[in-house]
C-alpha cells in the first residue's frame, strides 16, 4: 500500500499498538529528523498506555473494570478519543461501536473535567483501528512542532496519514487495492478488512462480516474517524455509505463485495 522508499525519503519505525508504526519524511538533516521521530513515537507509547485495554491501569482498563455510579478520571487524550468514537457511533447508526454492543451509551462522558462514568455494569471498550488513527493523528502534531511537514505517517499500514508532498511530487506514492495508485497529500487513508480472519464482528448481531471483504477510506487528515468510517462501512449498506459520503465533502470509499468492487464515490 505504502511506496514512500521510491523517492528516497528518510525512515523511523516503531513497534506499539500490536503493530509497526512508521514515518517517512523528507528533511536534510537526519539526525534531526530522527528526534522529531523519536518524539512522535514517544508520545504514541504514552497514547498506548492510556488506550490500551491489554495494559493494566490504562484508562481504557479503568473504564472497563468500572461498576454501576462509579466513575474515573481520563487524560485529555482519552477523552478526544472517546467522543470520536461516541460521534461515529452516532452518526453510523451503532454500525461503529468500540464497546461491541455492550453499551457506549452506558457511559457518561464529563470532557470539562475529564471523567467517565458507568450507568450501568458491564460495559467494555475497545478501542482497536480508531486507537492507531487518533494516534497518528497526534504524531503528525509532534512532526508539526519539530517544523517537519513533508511527511507520511502509517500505523500497520492500515492507517496513513499523508502530510506535505515531497518535492517534485503531487503526493505520496501509495496503493489502495482495487482502487489503483494514488499520490496522496494532506490526506488520510484507512482499510478495513477480512483477509486476515473475521476478526471484524457486527455489534448489533455479534456476528464476524462475510459479505463484504474490504473497505478502502479518504478523508481529510483525522485518522480516527477514517479508522471509524472504514470499520463501519464493512458493516453498513452502500445506500447508507453513501448518505454519509454526501454530509461530508471531503469522505469517500470503495468497498469491496464478494461479487467485486463497488465505487461509492469517485477516487481523487
């Protein structure tokens, strides 16, 4: 999916979130740009440790072990990431739902002082694809900080932001499945898939996804709700996608059927 070695950019990975995290930037100084990197990934392990379900303590544990009235303080971070999802959630009719039908609508979210609390018992929160997304998210800021903006960030390929396009070129070299190549600025790109296994379950059935094998996002540069989009659009029907497609301008998708692909909205 992702070319960026072609045009001779520089290259920073990092393991976290069960995966590899990469950056690619173009700067004349490579010891500056592999603190800038080594910055971005710094806080993506600080993210890992407040989003994570798998860590002990994390917000996301904390949030999950709470019983019924209780409530816990979250970072800021958290916070922004729960009510994206809650947003997605929203707006795809629970088709995106990071508790898997136990109930997001359970928790109370208190942003001005930075706390959930539990309505009812039971409720579990995984945070999965939009987690790398909102984490890629936040690394572009630190790139940004550093003065690096002729950049792309990935998390497991199945997340890409694209930033400012190399010189001499219109973007990112990158491939996205039956959609062809694309060079892809201030962009993010996200996939959603069931090659790998049906790891993919329908919230409101419980059921993994089998009609639909892929699902390949655009939008503008917020990696969580393309994370959001592109899980959902696996679930939904191409009459909704569209709907959803047409409130945002800068949104598309093509989705993968069993029967072939389908262009929901024309590629840029």
């Amino acid at each position: 999916m992702i070319h960026p070695s072609d045009i001779g950019a520089l290259r920073f990975a990092h393991q976290a979130m069960a995966t590899e995290f990469e950056i690619f930037c173009v700067h004349a100084n490579r010891d500056y740009a592999q603190q800038a990197a080594w910055a971005a990934f710094d806080l993506l392990d600080r993210l890992e440790r407040e989003l994570s379900r798998f860590i002990e303590n994390s917000d996301i544990s904390r949030i999950n072990a709470l019983a019924l009235g209780e409530s816990t303080r979250v970072s800021r971070w958290t916070m922004e990431c729960l009510e994206i999802a809650r947003q997605a959630y929203s707006e795809t009719g629970g088709a995106f739902d990071i508790s898997l039908g136990s109930g997001l609508d359970r928790l109370q979210l208190v942003p001005r002082v930075q706390m959930v609390r539990a309505t009812a018992i039971g409720v579990r929160l995984d945070l999965g694809g939009i987690g790398k997304g909102y984490a890629v998210d936040r690394m572009a800021e630190v790139l940004g900080e550093w003065d690096i903006h002729r950049a792309l960030i990935h998390g497991g390929g199945s997340s890409v932001l694209a930033l400012e396009a190399p010189p001499g070129r219109a973007g990112w070299p990158l491939t996205l499945g039956p959609c062809g190549a694309v060079e892809a600025h201030r962009r993010v790109f996200s996939a959603s898939g069931i090659r790998k296994g049906g790891h993919i379950v329908n919230p409101r059935t419980g059921q993994p996804i089998r009609d639909r094998e892929a699902v390949w996002v655009s939008a503008g540069q917020n990696g969580a709700m393309a994370e959001a989009y592109s899980t959902a659009f696996m679930i939904l029907p191409v009459e909704k996608i569209e709907a959803i497609c047409r409130k945002h301008a800068d949104l598309e998708a093509w989705l993968m059927d069993k029967n072939g692909p389908t262009l929901t909205r024309k590629v840029i």
